[in-house]
C-alpha cells in the first residue's frame, strides 16, 4: 500500500474503507469522467483523485463534479504554464513566496506576508497565488502531498483587508487544490483581525478552518505548534526562528526561472517528480486508453471522440492536442 494511501485513511469515512473499495471508488470516477488527453489525463492520478474524493467524503458523485470543475478551469486558466517572467512584479516586495526549508513533515513551505502587498489587482495577485501553488506542488517529495501556509501579519494594516480577495483565495484553494493545505499557521496578527476572520469563516469548508491555527509569539502555549513543526534553525526570525537573512528577490528569481525549467517535465508522463499515486488495482488510466484509441485512429482515420468535459468546454480534436500535449500557451496569443 503506498503511504499516501495510508495518510489518507487516517481519520473520518476512509476508516471504514478496504483498499479495494477506495480503488473502486477512484476508478468509478474515473469512468464518470471519461477518456481525456495530455496535461487533463496526467492530472487525473489515482492519487488526485484520491484528494477530490476525500475532500467530499468520498462521495462519488460530488467528487466528479468537483473534478470535473477543475478540469475545466485547468484548461481555460492553464495553471500549469505560468511563468515567472509573468509575474515577478507581484512578487517583489516577497508577499509569498516558497521557503528554502520544509517543515518536520517534508512539507512544502509557502511563507505568505499580507502586510507586503503591493498590488491593486484581484486578478494578478490571484495569478500570483496560483504560480506559487503550482511550484509548491510540484516540489512536494514523492512522499507528501500538502504543503504549509506560514502567514506572517508583520505590518498588516486595516487597508490590507480584503473580503473579495480572501474569498476568491479560499475558492480557488478548496475547489481546484482540494486536501493540498497541511496547515495554515497565521502568526501574530493584529487584534482587528479576528473579527474580520469571523466574517470570512463561512466561506471556509470545516475541513479548511480546522487547519487555521493562530500562533502568538507571546504565548507559550501556541508557540509549541510551531516548535512541532519546524526547526527554528531554519526558519525566518519573523517566526522567532534564526534565520535573519530576509527575503531577496533577485536570489528568489534565480531559484523560480530554474524551477519554471522543470514545470514541462514535470507534466510528462512517468515524470520521477510526480507525487506518489495510489497503486493500479483496476482498469487501465485514461492515459493509457487514450494511447490506445489514438494508435487505432491514426491507422483508420478516425476522429478521437472528445470527453464530456472537452465537449462543455468546445474542444475539437485539434485544439485538445493544443490545450493536452504541447508546449504552445496562452503566452502565444
């Protein structure tokens, strides 16, 4: 059994479920879902699909038309093809970014700075959000599939406070990253925060807020969920941490222009940096199907049918291998 398998029967209805019913439950989306190319069918592992059931407690029919949802936002936003070069201008004040240090876990680090903001745009600070998860989940080990929000409020201001971009952040988090947040450690914030975290709440899932958790750097008690979770060696000294280095954007652009190198081979097949997945137990993936009817096409002439998903989304055969297989972009247009 592989260890995500393992980490994700931990707790709630998983616990009541064989190894032979999760896989039955993957495949019967999988089969919902239909036959899918390129990018879309590497996308749906065992393993992501594993992370959309368990964020609607495997129900199978709500875990469809989660993913579902996704795919298309996946090939209308094209998340994985953002680069660097795009955005570094939301980036330059250091507002996120991902450290250089996992936690205790081998978790992924996303050091956010609400107080840096620099930016008036709801869509480009999204963007920007979007990179960052893309680069977080594609250095995630083998071994681990969440990452960790370390948000420090250092000279967050009332103006910082913003419903809609909260919002619109929780959304894209929870409906196309489900069950990718470990935890959201929110470190130091002002007083006038807690009644504006009140207000936002709702929009949180309960799976979501049970993973928010407020650290003071005043109160021993708190203080231990970080001493958990991190070795103070590493960590910034605006966590209480040694690290006293600060944030630099040329050295940051440096590491995200190499990384943005990694992100094609990242979304190719067989790929060792790809996250563990649930072992096969069942019918082939949509990969492999999609392999094999492409081989009967190419022999007999015939058009590739498209999925349920790429016919809602208008997508004839030819711009699925545009949107699916190749390196061409948006960037283009």
């Amino acid at each position: 059994m592989s260890t995500e398998l393992n980490k994700s029967s931990s707790n709630g209805p998983e616990n009541s479920l064989t190894i032979e019913e999760h896989q039955q439950k993957i495949n019967e989306v999988r089969r919902l879902i239909g036959p899918l190319s390129g990018k879309l069918s590497l996308y749906c592992s065992d393993a992501s699909i594993s992370r959309y059931l368990r964020a609607r407690n495997w129900n199978v029919k709500k875990a469809t038309k989660m993913l579902k949802e996704t795919l298309k936002w996946r090939l209308e936003y094209k998340p994985e093809e953002i680069r660097w070069d795009e955005i570094a201008h939301e980036a330059e004040t250091g507002k996120i970014y991902r450290s250089n240090y996992m936690d205790k876990h081998g978790r992924t680090v996303l050091v956010m700075r609400p107080g840096c903001q620099n930016s008036k745009s709801i869509k480009g600070q999204i963007r920007y959000l979007v990179y960052c998860m893309e680069n977080a989940v594609m250095n995630l080990p083998q071994d681990q599939e969440q990452m960790v929000w370390l948000i420090d409020f250092n000279g967050f201001k009332m103006s910082n406070i913003s419903v809609k971009v909260t919002r619109e952040t929780a959304h894209i988090l929870q409906e196309h990253y489900p069950e990718r947040l470990g935890v959201a450690i929110l470190y130091n914030p002002p007083k006038f925060f807690e009644p504006f975290y009140k207000v936002v709440k709702p929009f949180l899932e309960p799976k979501t807020a049970n993973k928010v958790k407020f650290v003071y750097s005043d109160n021993p008690e708190t203080n231990k969920i970080m001493e958990e979770l991190f070795d103070t060696n590493q960590i910034e000294s605006a966590f209480s941490g040694k690290d006293e280095r600060g944030f630099d954007i040329n050295k940051y652009a440096e590491r995200m222009r190499e990384d943005d190198k990694k992100m094609p081979l990242f979304w190719t097949e067989g790929n060792e940096n790809e996250p563990a997945v649930v072992p096969q137990l069942g019918p082939a993936t949509c990969l492999d199907r999609l392999n094999s009817e492409s081989d009967s096409d190419k022999s007999d002439g015939k058009h590739l049918e498209p999925s349920p998903i790429e016919e809602e989304m208008g997508v004839d055969d030819t711009s699925r291998v545009k949107n699916g297989c190749s390196k061409e972009s948006e960037d283009e247009k």
